[in-house]
C-alpha cells in the first residue's frame, strides 16, 4: 500500500491506496501554516499504519519546488505565492517522521501521469494536462516521460495577450499580475466579477472571455510541445459551457496553421476533461510512487 499527499493553496487531501479502485482511506484538511499542515499529514500516515503497512508517500505539490535532487534545498518550496510556504522543506519533514521514501513532483505532473496510467491520456505518449482552479498550472508528459528541465513546467504563468479596453482587470497573479493565472485562474474570475465562478450563471459574459483567456494559453502548448492531447481539470473547468467556448476559440486562434485531423476534425477528443475527477491529485500522487517502482 502507499501513501498519497495532494498539498494545494487551499487545501491538503491525503490517502492510502494502490489506484482508482483501492483507496482504503482518504482525509482533506485547510492548508493553513506549513507546520500544523504537514503535521495533520503525518499523524494521518501515522494512525494509517497501525493497521496498513506503507512502503512509500507520492507527494503532488503546489509549487514551485525544487527538484533537483543535488541541490540542498531539494524538496523545498520555493518562491509560491502561497503566503508563509516559500522556502518549506515538504520531503524532510515527512522522511523524518515517517521513515518512508517520498516522492514528489508537481501536482499537475503528478496529476498527468495519473491520466496517463488510468484516465484521459492512455493512448497517447505527448499530452498536456492543465488544471484550472485558484491557479492555473500545466504538466504534461512527451514521449512516456514526464516533463522536467531546469524545473517543473510553470504554464499557468505564461504570458498570454492582453486586452486592456475589453478586460481592464489587472491581473490577480503577485508575480506578473496579468500572466496566465493572474487572468484566468479562478481567483482572477472571483476578483474580477466580484463573485466566485461558481456562483455566476452558464450564460454569464464571464465564460466567453474565461474561454478566450483558456485558449490563448493553449494555443501557446500546442505551438511548443504539439501534445497529442490537452486535458483541461480543476474547479473551474467543471462549468461544462466552458469546453465548446475554449474548442471554438482555439481552433479560431490556430487559424489553419496546423493541418492535423485531431485538430480540426477531431476537437472534441482533442481538448477533453480529466476523468479523475475528485480524486486526481491523490491517484496521480500514487502513480509517482508507483513510476518510481515503491
């Protein structure tokens, strides 16, 4: 069996299991400061393995993190916008306490690989998977591996046009304002129409600007890695009016340029939702344990 974190801004979901049909336990908790935080984690791991033996913990993370595993600060956060979580050591903590290799990678790496072992991204090798909530964050995998270089992919802050007599908003992102995230995350949607996404109606002008926003982004992926497929999760995008806007807005913005039947004949098994669901980030923190063969 083993242990899974999926560690968000907003909250932390933890859970023992081997896949999508064995999860034997799962609790969530606030993300408040990084001590009480990892220590709910711990105690939870702790209580488990009374009864469970655990052989390793897949950690999915909000980032940014370093990665690399020469460096000193391995296993940190770095510079988030999460307020009191920059230089957080997320792997020590949880080595110490629990004896038990860790494994950690971005949560929306994490997230893709599980696609790729169990949801949307099966038959395919190059996809992206990009999740749309208080941020934006995009991981993905080219040629069966996941994408990793001076660190971690940062899609949600790329930056993406805009338009400042249609959209006056500045941008909610602390970093760049009107990056990716800072215009399109769910946070930018609460801040700019002063209600939370969930609250505003199917039709609302919102949805037609959050889809140009969407399909800007991705159109920038699908010019620099041509991905197989782009697969959309997170809460925003369970506003089901969003797919057919950001599909008729991407294939507007790619204008013909790539001549590839996926693209325009195929849209719809193009640009499609995470099948996890709720459970993403915890079964794509398993599949991190299991691709390191825990």
């Amino acid at each position: 069996m083993l242990g899974a974190i999926e560690a968000g801004g907003t909250k932390f979901v933890c859970a023992v299991g081997t896949g999508p049909g064995d999860l034997a336990a799962r609790i969530a908790f606030p993300t408040t400061t990084a001590t009480e935080t990892l220590g709910r984690a711990i105690a939870f791991f702790r209580q488990q393995r009374r009864t469970t033996p655990l052989t390793a913990i897949g950690f999915a993370s909000f980032g940014p993190l370093d990665l690399d595993p020469a460096s000193p600060t391995f296993g940190y956060l770095t510079s988030t916008p999460k307020a009191g979580w920059g230089d957080v050591d997320l792997v020590g903590p949880l080595r110490a306490a629990l004896d038990l290799p860790v494994i950690l990678d971005s949560d929306v790496n994490a997230a893709a690989l599980g696609e790729q072992r169990w949801g949307a991204a099966r038959d395919v090798e190059t996809f992206v998977y990009v999740t749309v909530g208080t941020g934006i964050g995009g991981g993905g995998m080219v040629e069966g591996r996941l994408i990793h270089g001076l660190l971690h992919p940062e899609m949600g802050h790329m930056r993406i046009p805009h338009d400042r007599q249609a959209d006056p908003f500045a941008g909610a992102c602390p970093f760049h304002g009107d990056c990716w995230e800072g215009l399109a995350s769910g946070t930018a949607i609460a801040a700019r129409w002063g209600t939370k996404g969930e609250h505003l109606p199917p039709d609302a002008a919102a949805w037609e600007l959050e889809a140009r926003y969407l399909a800007l982004g991705l159109t920038n992926i699908i010019c620099a890695i041509a991905p197989q497929r782009a697969i959309l999760g997170g809460g925003v995008m369970e506003q089901a009016q969003l797919f057919p806007l950001v599909r008729r807005e991407l294939l507007g913005l790619l204008n013909g340029y790539i001549q590839k039947r996926e693209i325009l004949e195929h849209m719809d098994d193009y640009v499609v939702p995470a099948r996890l669901g709720a459970n993403a980030g915890v079964l794509g923190a398993i599949a991190l344990a299991l691709d390191a063969g825990a």
